[in-house]
C-alpha cells in the first residue's frame, strides 16, 4: 500500500488534487486542507504531477523522482508539428552496434512514460547478437509476405 500525506506549509488549498485524482483519493476538510484516503490510490502519479504547490508526499512518486517540466525546453507548436509530420519508420538499419549504455537509457526513459493507470505491463526484450537479428528476420519476413 502507498503512503500519502499533503505538506500543508506548501498546499494551496486550490483542490487540483481532489480534481486530477479519480480514484476519490482526496477530499476537502473543514479546515480547508484535503484529506487522504491512500486505500483508494491506483498509484498513476496524476497527483503528484497536477499539484502547483508540491504538497503531495507519495512513497510511489518522490518529488526528488518527478522533477516539474522545464517549459523553456519544450518544442513550440510548429516544431512538434514538423517532428509529427516528417516521422518516417526506417527499415533498413546499419550494422554498426548501438552501445549498451545509450540502450540502458533509452529503456529507462520508456519506462517512464505512461500507461493505463500507470501500470507498466510492459516488457523489453534488447537483442544485441546479429545471428539472433537474422534469424528472427528472416522469419518474420516469411510469415508476413502477401499471398495472392
């Protein structure tokens, strides 16, 4: 089970949580501040990430672990529109090996992105031996041509 509680020196009292959560996680006291019912968390983070102030404290999402969005780092509109529009699938790829170090960071970033209640039912499966690679294209390849 997780652990919630609001850091009431930093919450607002602005109810975005009570908002962004829809397991009913949060509710209004009278003192204004929400209250917690951690049994009902899914643990997707929406809290955590919607929250102005920093007030949530979530043992499935340390602060320290979600930093906020850099905004003067986004793409602007039309870059990310450009990006969109010239996306192409490579299909022909080149024998030079990828280090193991960028594919440790490249499966650490798809980690984090998100999922159906942030379940992460997701497996990768990194092959690095070129006999493997072509054995299992060539298969592939067989078992997808058009028939006519």
């Amino acid at each position: 089970m997780v652990h919630i509680s609001i850091d009431h020196a930093l919450c607002t009292k602005c109810g975005v949580c009570t908002h962004s959560c829809h397991g009913h996680v949060y509710a209004f006291a009278g003192d204004g501040y929400p209250t917690v019912d951690s049994s009902r968390c899914w643990v997707c983070g929406h809290c955590v990430a919607a929250c102005p102030g920093g007030a949530i404290n979530h043992s499935g999402f340390p602060l320290d672990q979600c930093p906020l969005v850099d905004m003067d780092h986004l793409p602007n509109f039309n870059s990310l529109v450009n990006a969109i529009k010239k996306r192409r699938s490579i299909r022909a790829f080149k024998s030079k090996p990828v280090p193991h170090a960028l594919i440790e960071q490249l499966l650490e970033i798809a980690g984090i992105a998100p999922t159906g209640h942030n379940l992460q039912h997701v497996d990768w499966t990194v092959i690095d031996s070129q006999e493997l690679i072509d054995r299992k294209s060539t298969r592939l390849n067989s078992s997808h041509r058009i028939r006519s």
